[in-house]
C-alpha cells in the first residue's frame, strides 16, 4: 500500500536500545502535528509527584508499541507462518503507534471529571480533518477506517486486534519496561527477548510456545508488582485525587458564572461539553498548568487553594481505613466543614479496585482475549489451566481503603482528640 523510506530513520531509546521505522506512512505520521502533540502529555499523569523520574511521554511510549509490534511482525514474516496476513503488516504498525494518540492532559485524571475516553477521540483524529488522516488515506483511502476499527477493537481480522490490544499486547509489554525504567523501579522488569521469540500467530490468534511459559509468568507478576507499587501508589492518587477536584470545582465555578482569572477557549469548551477535534488538540499539560499556576491566584478561595497545593506539591495526607465506620466518616466529614474547608472537595475515601485495574483474567476481559500457550501437539490451553503462579493472582483485588484529607486538619483547635489521634496516625 505504500513505499519504503530510501534510508532508514532510527530512534535511540533508553528501553529499547533503538527504535527503526522503514516505511514513508510511518515516518509521516511520527512527525505529523497530532502525534507530535503526544510529547506534551505525560506517560504516566501525576506519577512525577511520587516518582521524579517519571517524566517520560506518550510520545516515547507510543514509539515504543510500535517498535516492539514491528519487532513481532517481522519474526512471524522471517519464519514464514502461514498464519499471519502478511497484507496487514502496515495497518499493525499504524495502529500501534497511534493507539494513545487520544490521550489527554493528565490522561484518567482528565476523563474521569469530564467522561471523555481516549479511545473514542483516538477515533475521531484518525477519522477527522487531520493531517493523520491525510497520512493515512494517502496510503489507502480505507485505511483511517481499518485503524480505527482496530483501536475500537471491533475489526475482524482479531490477530490484528491481538497484537495492539489483548491481555499481552505490545502497549503493556512497553508501558511496563518504561514505566519501570522512568520510576526506577525493578517491579517491571521481564524477559522480552525471550517473550518475543515465544510469540506465534495461530488460527487468527497471538499465541505463546508452552516452553515460554515461565517468561510469560514473569511478565504478568511484573504487571502485577506495577500495579500495587507504582500505579496504585497512595502518593500518586493523592495527586490524582487533587486534580480530580481542581478540575471538578473549575467545572463548577464555570456552571455558575465564575469569572476567572484565566481561561483558554479550549478549557473553556471542555467545560461546555462542545469540544471538537480541533480544539481537544489544544488540550496539553502545558496549557492546564498554566492555567493552574494562573488559577493559584484566583478570587475563589477553593479553586486558589486546590490549585496551589497541586502545583506545589501539597498533596492530601491519607490513613488507612480499617473498616468502613460510617458514623465515625460522618464526623470527619463535619470536623472539615467546621474547620472552613469544604468536604466535597477537601475529603476522599479512596479503594484503588475501583480503578481499571489491568489484573488477568482466565477469559475474556473487556474485549481482550486470554493467554494461550501452543504446546507441541498444536493444542491450545489458557496459561492458568498449566501455571499455579498465574492461578495465585488471577482474578486477586487486593488493596485498601484510605481517607485523604489536607495535612493541617490534624492540628486544627477544636478538634476531638479521638479524631485528632486518628488522622495523626497520617502517612
């Protein structure tokens, strides 16, 4: 469907060593305005505030899939399996670079205070007035389609489905040795030569050689250590919990008639529920935190204050909750209000298993299919039915309750003394 470059284009990457990209459509979309916004969106939303390090892109991680899809498609056309659609080579390494290409600022954070979904507006600049979609229809007319049927999940040829989005995909193969990489952590770790060579196409399926069985188990309990150390890291949803109420009260001051003391005409058509493309592209971290720097200073007092604290790093202090003690909620709750804080913007309770959490499920979950191991009679078996270690943590929700408030509340005058000893016992 489309020529290869006349000299190949190489990244340096600290994950992969080097990135290569071969074909003109490719390297087009890299450098197309809508791909190159992805830089300005950061990888892992609020992490930095935990993690110092974890700075890293959408941008970086998007390269990323699109290395390791590369890598896959070219084994499977090295070894000549039959069962690859060798015509679908460019619709998998298009999908896979572009599958985050949705995201906006603060990513979940974002999507859970206004309900957007980053997969619907990855549809909608693959399927607009985009220089993306120009790239891609110069290619093929039909192929923005055939992308968006992929990142939607709802194209036939399901191996294609597989490779971008499935319970071991190249975007979690990625996102796990970087985030892992940019955190400075060892939880994400595992063995991706060794999964790589392991891979195989088989009846319409990406399916795993039995003898790499244990690669793939160390995989998924990196997947599980990231989730429980890095993702769901209590810091972290402090942030997250913050922003969510930064953007909550803006939303509301706006429904209101606030006058603010700054406000960009994208802000302020996401308040408004009328985004276009156009204006979502708008939509980076750069500009919110301007606008928060800007807000810090705001004449409502809630809005100034949420602002300054996330700014500033003053995050929300947070205790473990024992059991779910609702009267003795109730008072918190009051003591807040009476302390001049409001409530409903200045107390959480937080379970992180309300969250999406990626844990592996035997069958199918959201659309994404299970692990199958090919042993060598050519028969198929999910990986729990042979692995005690993955039978131990499927389905498992772990985690705690937590109340988050601000700091200061614990050293407040007037406070009960049995609720003072209880916040005290803070993180």
């Amino acid at each position: 469907m489309t020529g290869r470059l006349m000299e190949e284009k190489v990244f340096k990457d600290p994950v992969h060593n080097y990135i290569y990209v071969q074909d003109e459509t490719v390297w087009d979309l890299i450098n197309a305005v809508e791909f190159q916004r992805l830089r300005r969106i950061r990888q892992l939303g609020t992490s930095f505030l935990t993690f110092h390090g974890a700075e890293h892109s959408r941008f970086s991680h998007s390269l990323g899939v699109y290395e390791i899809t590369r890598r896959i498609i070219s084994q499977f056309e090295r070894s000549g399996f039959s069962d690859w659609p060798k015509e679908e080579r460019l619709l998998c390494l298009c999908a896979a670079l572009l599958h985050d290409v949705g995201h906006g600022p603060f990513s979940h954070s974002i999507e859970k205070a206004f309900g957007t979904d980053h997969e619907i507006w990855t549809c909608r600049i693959v399927l607009g007035d985009t220089e993306i979609n120009r790239i891609l229809r110069k290619a093929d007319p039909a192929l923005p389609e055939k992308v968006a049927a992929v990142i939607s999940k709802t194209y036939e040829q399901k191996i294609v489905v597989s490779l971008i989005s499935s319970q071991m995909d190249a975007d979690r193969m990625d996102y796990l040795l970087r985030d892992a990489y940019f955190t400075g952590v060892d939880y994400g770790t595992f063995d991706i030569e060794r999964i790589l060579r392991m891979v195989r196409p088989h009846k319409g399926h990406i399916v795993f050689k039995e003898s790499g069985m244990h690669a793939v188990e160390d995989y998924l309990m990196s997947r599980y250590q990231m989730y429980w150390q890095v993702y769901f890291h209590p810091v972290t949803r402090s942030a997250e919990i913050l922003l969510y109420k930064i953007f909550a009260r803006a939303k509301a001051l706006y429904e209101n008639g606030h006058a603010f003391s700054f406000v960009s005409e994208p802000v302020t058509r996401l308040f408004q529920d009328k985004l276009t493309v156009a204006d979502y592209l708008k939509l980076d971290e750069p500009l919110m935190q301007v606008a928060f720097t800007e807000w810090s200073g705001d004449r409502d007092p809630v809005l100034s204050d949420l602002c300054f604290r996330f700014i500033n790093r003053r995050l929300f202090k947070y205790v473990p909750l024992e059991r779910m003690d609702v009267p003795f909620l109730e008072q918190i709750r009051q003591s807040i209000n009476q302390q001049g804080y409001d409530s409903a913007y200045y107390m959480e309770i937080d379970f992180p298993a309300d969250l999406p959490y990626d844990v592996y499920r035997p069958g199918e979950l959201d659309g994404k299919l299970p692990i199958l191991l090919l042993d060598n009679k050519d028969q198929l078996f999910e990986i729990s039915r042979r692995s005690e270690i993955i039978r131990s943590i499927s389905g498992i929700r772990l985690g705690q309750h937590h109340l988050y408030f601000p700091g200061e509340l614990a050293e407040a005058a007037g406070l009960p003394e049995d609720l003072r000893q209880f916040l005290r016992n803070r993180t």
